[in-house]
C-alpha cells in the first residue's frame, strides 16, 4: 500500500524542454571533438531512428555513427530520453504546412476545409516517414517548439469552422486522432516491408496468397474482393492514399455537418 501511495505522489516524466537542457551544449567544450554540436547529435540520432528503428537505437550506437565516445554524447544531451525528445521535436521542424497557416488577426480568404488538409496530409508524412515518432509521441509532452507550431496552427485553423468553443478539442481529435492512427499503421506496414526486404506491393500480394490459403482466413479475404476492387488503385501506396483522402474527407464532411447543425 505505501508503494502504491508513492506510486501515485511520483511526478510525471520531465520533459527537456522545461529544465532548461534544451539550450544546454550547443557547441562544443573544452577537449571535445571538433564538429560536434547539438543539432548535428540530433539529425544523426534521427537518421539512426529512422534506418534501424527506435529498439535498436543507443547511445553507443550513436556515437559509433559520429566517430566518437559515448561520453562525448554527454556534454550535449543528459539522457538518451533528452535525445529522443530532440529528434521528436526536429522532425515536425520539416512540415511546411503550419508555416502556411493565416493568423488569427490576419485577413485571408483561406478556406479552413483546404487548410485542414494540408496540416493532415503533413502529419501523415511525418508518422510515415519517421515510424518510431508514433511510441514516442505518447511517451513525452510534445511541447517542444516545432510541435507547438503545429498544434497552434490547427487551433487557428478549427477556429476558423465556426464551430462553438466548447466543440473544437473534439473536433480537433476527429481529424488528428484518426490521421495519427492511419498514420501509424501506415508506417509500420512500410517499417515490416523493409525489415523483410521488399517492396510493398510484393508484401501484399505475398501475404494475401498465403492468407487465401487458409480456410478460416480466406472466406473473410473472398468476401472483401468486391469492395476493395471497387477502392481502385493499382499499388499499395495508390490505396494507401485514396483511404487517407476519402477519410479525411469523411472527417471533414463530418465537422462541417456539425457546424450547420449548431449554426
């Protein structure tokens, strides 16, 4: 019982951006290697999680890919968690959309419905392209200064529906929600296809023949022919993308529908 009273008293995880150990280190230190500096640690340490996946990622591993001692690491970030609360916040720093989104007290004739989309369809590349972004986003608080830009534009952008004060964080989780999970499990079967050394399309069609073999299996997979030949697209990625958009139309349609509703 007192363990679980401890338990319930412990704070929740620090976050770099909040004691001051983001500014820290930016160059390098007496006797440390020439070269070295922050932003370099974090575009490595990005390029690693993106080639080998955040399991395998470490500190050692990181500072064999820099040509130096894990210590040197050190004098730059305190944990492997400051790290990858780094490389989480560096990724968003490559979505343009949020850039691209009018001020709230700036005049613009932008319709909210093709904004949205541009902060979805950005979103979905990030999770695509960076899969280990997915476990890490729920892991840390997500308030560093790439983010925050994000997630300030979409606000101004829900703003912008017309929709009650009261509706836009649920409005807000209708699309995000749904892109972050479209986005995941997107990025894991691109993730799963190269760990098996091969195309997309050579996946599908490879797991599709063995499932077809399986009697439990194959009459669910028999009974879905219709309606995903009727998706149309002719590659993995084609599909991939008429589902995101019709969803995300749907999504859209859907918040629209509620802005008359409540109008």
């Amino acid at each position: 019982m007192v363990a679980a009273e401890g338990a319930k008293r412990r704070p929740a995880r620090a976050s770099v951006w909040l004691e001051d150990r983001a500014r820290r280190g930016g160059t390098a230190r007496g006797g440390q290697p020439s070269g070295l500096d922050r932003d370099r640690i974090v575009a490595v340490a990005v390029a690693l999680l993106d080639s080998e996946g955040l399991a395998k990622f470490s500190m050692r591993r990181l500072a064999a890919e820099l040509n130096v001692t894990a210590m040197s690491v050190y004098w730059y970030v305190d944990t492997k968690d400051d790290l990858l609360e780094l490389a989480l916040d560096a990724v968003f720093g490559g979505m343009g959309a949020p850039a691209r989104i009018p001020g709230d007290d700036e005049e613009s004739t932008a319709d909210w419905r093709d904004l949205l989309r541009e902060l979805a369809v950005d979103y979905r590349a990030v999770l695509v392209r960076h899969p280990w972004v997915s476990p890490l986003a729920g892991a840390f608080l997500n308030i560093g200064p790439n983010y925050l830009e994000f997630s300030y534009a979409v606000q101004r952008v829900i703003r912008r529906t017309g929709l009650p004060l009261s509706e836009q964080t649920g409005a807000i989780s209708a699309v995000f929600q749904f892109v972050y999970g479209f986005g995941t499990i997107e990025g894991h079967f691109v993730e799963r296809c190269a760990a098996a050394g091969v195309s997309r399309d050579e996946y599908l069609s490879d797991a599709m023949a063995e499932v077809m073999r399986v009697p439990e299996i194959s009459h669910v997979m028999e009974g879905s022919k219709e309606i995903m030949e009727a998706r149309g697209g002719d590659t993995v990625a084609e599909m991939f993308e008429r589902d995101f958009s019709t969803a995300l139309e749907i999504v859209i349609g859907g918040i629209d529908a509620r802005v008359t509703a409540v109008g």
